[in-house]
C-alpha cells in the first residue's frame, strides 16, 4: 500500500467557489470600461472645466493661473446679471407651474375616470420629444406670421395679437410655456405614482368620520405626497438651470439678451466670444447650483435608507 505523496495531499478548490467569484468579478468587470469612461469624459472634464475657470485662458485653453479673477469679473458683466434674473424668473414659475398641473391631473386620473390608460401617454408624450423639437414646434406655434395669431387672422378674428416671442418683456415667458407643455406629463406621473401607493383605508376612515374631500387632500394625501414634492422640485430645477437647447431653438437668447440664459451665456463666452475662462467659471457657478439642489437631496435618500 503506497502513501500518498504531500503534493497530492493539497485539496482542490472548490468548484462552488470559483463559481461565486466569477458571479462577482464578472459584473465588475462588464462595468469597468463603462465606470473608466465616465471618470475620465464627465468628472474628468469637470476637473478640468474648473481648473480653465482659474486660467486666463481665451480662445485656446491656458495653463496660467489667475486666481479668483474670472469669478470677479463674472459677476461684473451685465449680460451675467440678465441670465440670473431670467433663471429665477424662469425657474420660480416653471416648477410652480409644472407642480400644480402635474399635481392636478394626477388627482383627476386617480379618480379611476374612464380612458386613463389613452389618456396618460399622451400627457406624457411631450416628455419624450427633445428640446429641440419642442422649441422649434413652439417657435412656429407662436411666431406672429405664421403661427397662432396669423391663423386667428385668416379666420376673421383681425384685432388678436400674441406677439410675446418679439417683445423684450414678455419673450421669456414663451419659454415658460414651452417648457411647462413638455415636462408637466412627468410630474404628473411622479404625482400618480404617490397617490396610487397611499393606504385607501386611512381615506376610509376619515371619509368616515366626516371629512371632506378638500380636508381629504390637504390633511392626508398631500402631506403623504412630500417625497414626490421633493423628487419633482430636484428635477425641475436641475431642468430649469441647464436650460439650453430650448431657449437656443425658441428665442436664441433673444430678442436682444431678453431670454438669456446662464447655459447660453457659457456657451457664447466660451465658443463665440473667445472667453474661454470666463465661460469655464459660469459653468462651475452652474455645477455648484445644482449640487446645491442634487446633493441635499441625496443626502436625505440616503438618510431615511439607513433610518428603515
């Protein structure tokens, strides 16, 4: 009877356990090129966006450090302080406006109304056209010779005026109309979602003790809908201050600096202008705008996560 040798003593590994780790390396290393990709073309280039903005770079990018000196004469130019005011004007009533309707067609659809299932991909529709499709339709829509108040002409209706897109105080109002008919749909079902996931026996038992439809709302359901409140103001408002390719399609900025916007300031600093720094420092200003929105929020997702 032979012994067996201490080379062969040493078990093989299991075969489970090769299994298990290829079921974990394979997704990571799927995920790598991908995960590569974005560091180096999104924060990548963020790093380096915000590097430029402290160059005194101009028409080609510039290693030479200036300090704060961009920031500073950001916030001097005139067309700057224009695109800040037309985002809070812009943004205060699209998220308002957006929040009210999509909030008050949700009520409607919950209401278990005949044809909902017709009736919600077309107010979801806009959504899925992009901007640029949606500015350019709007643009014709509302231009005096040949959109809405032409046609109100050729029917006979001679005294109707709607000249908003030509008129410096009120253009950018079109670009609130605009964007409320595209994104309102999508408010709607975050808001549809919320309703359809509240207990219906609370509602019960409330209807049961005398409550009315309006306390219904006010003290039950739209106190149970502040998550959906919350997600729907973070996407607006990250929508509201990236806001380019509307603008660029409806008004170009215009008429005159009328419609500007800070996306549209960078992008004209930046590739018309050859201000490459100062263009850089808007864009950071309008980073830190929306991590200012995006983070706090994240920060309680993750929070209340930890708290269930």
């Amino acid at each position: 009877m032979t012994r067996p040798s201490r080379a062969s003593g040493r078990s093989p590994a299991p075969v489970g356990g090769v299994t298990e780790r290829l079921q974990v390396l394979l997704p990571k290393l799927v995920l790598s090129p991908t995960v590569v990709l974005v560091l180096v073309f999104v924060y990548g280039f963020i790093a380096f966006t915000g590097y430029l903005s402290f160059t005194g770079s101009r028409i080609l990018p510039s290693f030479e450090l200036v300090g704060i000196d961009n920031y500073v004469r950001l916030f001097s130019l005139r067309n700057w302080g224009i695109a800040l005011k037309n985002l809070a004007l812009f943004g205060v009533l699209y998220i308002a406006i957006c929040t009210a309707i999509g909030l008050f067609i949700a009520i409607l659809l919950d209401q278990k109304i005949r044809g909902e299932g017709v009736l919600r991909p077309i107010y979801l529709y806009p959504m899925a056209l992009s901007f640029i499709v949606t500015g350019t339709a709007w643009k014709w829509f509302l231009d005096p010779g040949i959109g809405l108040q032409n046609t109100m002409h050729l029917w006979g209706w001679e005294s109707f005026e709607f000249t908003w897109i030509k008129d410096r105080n009120l253009a950018i109002y079109t670009i609130v109309i605009a964007a409320v008919w595209q994104s309102s749909g999508f408010v709607m079902a975050m808001f549809l979602a919320g309703l359809r996931g509240i207990d219906y026996e609370i509602l019960k038992a409330a209807q049961i003790d005398g409550a009315s439809n309006f306390q219904l709302y006010r003290r039950i359901v739209i106190p149970q809908l502040r998550p959906a409140f919350l997600s729907a103001f973070v996407v607006l408002a990250h929508l509201a201050i990236k806001s380019y390719d509307l603008v660029v399609a409806l008004t170009a900025g215009g008429p005159g600096r009328a419609t500007e916007m800070p996306a549209t300031f960078m992008y004209s600093y930046t590739f018309t202008r050859n201000q490459m720094a100062v263009g850089a420092s808007s864009a950071v200003i309008m980073l830190a705008t929306i991590a200012s929105v995006i983070v706090p929020y994240i920060y309680a997702e993750i929070r209340q996560g930890r708290q269930r």
